[in-house]
C-alpha cells in the first residue's frame, strides 16, 4: 500500500501523512521505556515509509532526541525530523514556558547535537509564551531559517490570535494541535484558520494516548508514572463512556470496512482536511496496521454515525487541557 503523502512548505521531500510520534520513547510520563525497542520503532516506522519524525526537548528531557538520532544514523537523509523549541525545565524536572531568544540559541545547538544532525526539517514552538512577545520569538526562528539550521516554521497549542501575531514576523508552515475523534475543539478555530491560511496540521494524540488503539477495556490499568494514571480521561466512571464509544466504532470499522478502530480512527483524522496523524508508536508491532490506514476514506454517513456513536456513549466528554505546562511566573 502506499502511504499518503502531503507537502510543508520549506521542505522539499514529501512528507508521510502519518508521523511517528516519539513522546514515549523518551521514557517519562508513559510508564517507562526501552531504548533498543524505540530505535527498532523508528527504524521499522522509515522502512514503512512513515518518515516525518516527531519528537521535542522535553520527551525525557532529551532521551527522546538522542534515541531518534540514534536510529537515523546512516539514513537521516530518509527522515523529516519535526522536533520542538521552548520549554525549560529544572533540576527538580519542572517544566515551564520559555520562548526567549535565548533559551531558542540554547536549545536548537543542543537538539542538533541530540540528533546528530545539522539541520531540522520542522522546528515548532512548544507552547505558547505569553511573557514573549510572538514576533520576537518568530524572528528568531526565521534568522534560524535563513541560517539553513531549519527547513520550516511551526507553532504548536497556538490559537488563531497568536498564530496571526506569530505570522507577522516568520512563515509558518504548520501548526501542532491535540486532535482525535474524541478530542476536537480546533474544528470550532484552528483547523478552519489552518485551512485558510494554508497550514499543514499536525494532529497529536491521533489515538487519545491509546484510548482509540482498541487495546483497552474497562480494567486497564497503568503503571508508575504513565501520565494516563491523571489523565481525566482515564478516570471512572467517565473511562467508562469511552471504552463503550471505542467499542461501538470498532463495530462500525468492521463491518462496513474491514478494518480496526485504531485504522479508523487515523483515518477520521486524515479525512478532516490538510492533517498529518502523529501515532504515538513505542515498538515496531505498533505500526503493523500502517497499511490498514491508507486506500479508503470514510462517508459522509459513516462521519454521522461516528458522530452520533460519540454523542450517545461520551455524555460527560474531557478535553486534554490536563496536559498545558504551567506558564511562566512574571
Ligand atoms: P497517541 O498517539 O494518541 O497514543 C500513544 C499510545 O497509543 C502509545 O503509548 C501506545 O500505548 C498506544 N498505541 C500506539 N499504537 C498502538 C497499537 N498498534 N496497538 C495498541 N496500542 C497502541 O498519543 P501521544 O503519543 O500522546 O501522541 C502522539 C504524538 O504527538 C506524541 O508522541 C508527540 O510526538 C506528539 N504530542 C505533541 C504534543 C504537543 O504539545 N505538541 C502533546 C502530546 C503529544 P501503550 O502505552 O498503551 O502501549
């Protein structure tokens, strides 16, 4: 099957309209991980033919970034790295905002040096700063750009407002939102302004940290400091409603396609417009169903269905906002 492929602007290869997302890999927040396996999952995931990679700083508080320049030595040219620029962390492993130009000169040295490489092909802002001014933070990506250490420009958890103060100043090529079947508050703003203004969007949490995946039930647990022990998601009774969602996808993704929930749900994701889905895969098995996900789209009943499947099941529906890193203190 060939996989979808779509374009950022600033870079010349074609990009996977699935991208790896490494989060987990970077072996905090998600119970743990085993960095042999996260280097055969980035390998496995180019020899898929999935090549945009999508890691950032604060996975691991840089593990992420090494393990992925680890798995592409000797086939990075095969790879579209999307890394992220603006979060700060201390000692104790408390992360805050920060979009000051200099903690930008900082980081991207330490991210090249992570990803033994010297160029990144996405160089996206975290998280919004609000102590910085966009345009300041926007100019100093576009000097990196000018310099040929970045191919293109992205933010990430931005709103339309900050988007257009951001623009004025760099081009901007993509934009990084939370956005599954079950998580879709950028249909009402950034989704449509990303259409209108030619954005590639990069859908995080493509699975709802693995709710989608169709693995779960109502007596999955998780383990030491996997993030979904907090996640509201996660929580009964509302874990509930959404594993009986999940199942009654899965029902619907079998019987009028053939496929998985999980195929399913990356594809909802891909039939909404210019997205790229982010998988957050943490061993090779993961990516087996890769194929499942392109060669099909979804109707316009099957979008209703869907749609009335979540409002029947999800009546006390949560949104990832648990996740936002504090801002910084003034
Ligand atoms: P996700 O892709 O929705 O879910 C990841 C989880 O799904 C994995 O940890 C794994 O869970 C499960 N999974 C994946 N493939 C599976 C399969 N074939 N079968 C069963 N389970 C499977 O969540 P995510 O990692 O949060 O999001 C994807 C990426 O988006 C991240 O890695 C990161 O690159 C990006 N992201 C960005 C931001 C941002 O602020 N910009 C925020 C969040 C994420 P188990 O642990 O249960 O095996």
């Amino acid at each position: 099957m060939r996989i979808e492929t779509t374009r950022i602007a600033g870079i010349d290869t074609p990009v996977s309209r699935v991208g790896l997302g490494t989060w987990a890999i970077g072996g905090r927040m998600w119970g743990g991980a085993d960095d042999k396996q996260s280097i055969a999952t980035v390998r496995d995931a180019i020899e898929r033919g999935i090549n945009l990679i999508d890691t950032a700083p604060v996975y691991g508080f840089g593990r992420s970034e090494s393990v992925v320049g680890e798995a592409l030595v000797g086939i990075r040219d095969k790879a579209v790295i999307a890394t992220k620029v603006a979060l700060d962390w201390n000692d104790q492993e408390k992360v805050t905002r920060n979009s000051s130009v200099a903690r930008i000169r900082k980081e991207i040295e330490d991210s090249l040096r992570r990803l033994r490489t010297d160029y990144i092909d996405l160089y996206q802002v975290h998280w919004p700063d609000t102590l910085v001014p966009f345009d300041e933070t926007a100019t100093e990506l576009e000097r990196l750009r000018r310099d040929g250490k970045i191919l293109a420009i992205g933010v990430s958890n931005y709103s339309p407002a900050q988007m257009d103060a951001f623009a004025s100043a760099a081009p901007l090529a993509a934009v990084q939102p939370p956005y599954n079947l079950f998580e879709r508050a950028i249909e009402k703003d950034v989704l449509p302004y990303a259409k209108q203004h030619e954005l590639v969007v990069l859908a995080y949490g493509a699975l709802c940290r693995g709710l989608l995946s169709g693995r779960m039930d109502s007596s999955t647990r998780f383990d030491g400091d996997d993030l979904r022990r907090n996640d509201p998601k996660f929580q009964p009774p509302r874990f509930d409603q959404y594993i009986a969602a999940v199942a009654a996808l899965s029902e619907l993704a079998r019987d009028r396609h053939g496929k998985s929930v999980l195929a399913l749900a990356i594809r909802w994701v891909l039939d909404q417009g210019p997205t790229i889905a982010l998988w957050g895969a943490r061993k090779p098995e993961h990516l087996h169903g890769i194929d499942d996900v392109f060669g099909w789209t979804l109707s316009e009943q099957d979008l209703r269905d869907i749609d009335a499947i979540l409002a029947k099941h999800v009546t006390d529906p949560v949104g990832p906002e648990f996740m936002a890193p504090p801002l910084r203190q003034s």
